[in-house]
C-alpha cells in the first residue's frame, strides 16, 4: 500500500507562488505529487505527496522539495489510516 503525505511548505517573503510552481514541476521517479496548493495561514503552500515507501517518500521531500529556491521549511505529516 502506498505512503501518503502531506508537506507543509514555509516560503521566502513573496516567494509562495514561485514556490508552488517549483513543486509542481518536480518530477520523481519514486514518488508522486498529487497536489500542490497556495494557502494562508501559518504556511504558504501545502503539496500532497504518494510514494511506495517511506525512504522515497522522505526523499522526495529532501532531495525535492526542499531544494526548491525559495523554501525555507518544511513539515511532513504522514496520512494514517485508522480503520
């Protein structure tokens, strides 16, 4: 069963729009970005995210992510499935 998580994103000062787009564009050939929104409230653009594992799914977000100009941090909560 896939991982599913949802990456909180804090973005630079007027970055929030470039940053959303930088995620969109990212390509992963372990993971999957299902979707990448702009937001208010204490972070600035939330992107959910589906991978076979944990280890890709961690690494989307470091190696990915995170390395998009403009971000400055990140949260990752991972989707439970409680039934």
């Amino acid at each position: 069963m896939a991982m599913r998580a949802y990456v909180l994103i804090e973005a630079a000062v007027g970055k929030a729009k470039s940053v959303a787009e930088g995620v969109k564009d990212l390509k992963f050939s372990e993971a999957r970005v299902i979707s990448v929104d702009a937001v208010t409230g204490p972070f600035d653009v939330i992107a959910q995210l589906e991978a076979d594992d944990l280890d890709r799914l961690g690494r989307a977000v470091t190696e990915g992510i995170q390395q998009v100009d403009g971000v400055q941090r990140t949260t990752t909560c991972l989707v439970v499935r409680l039934s």
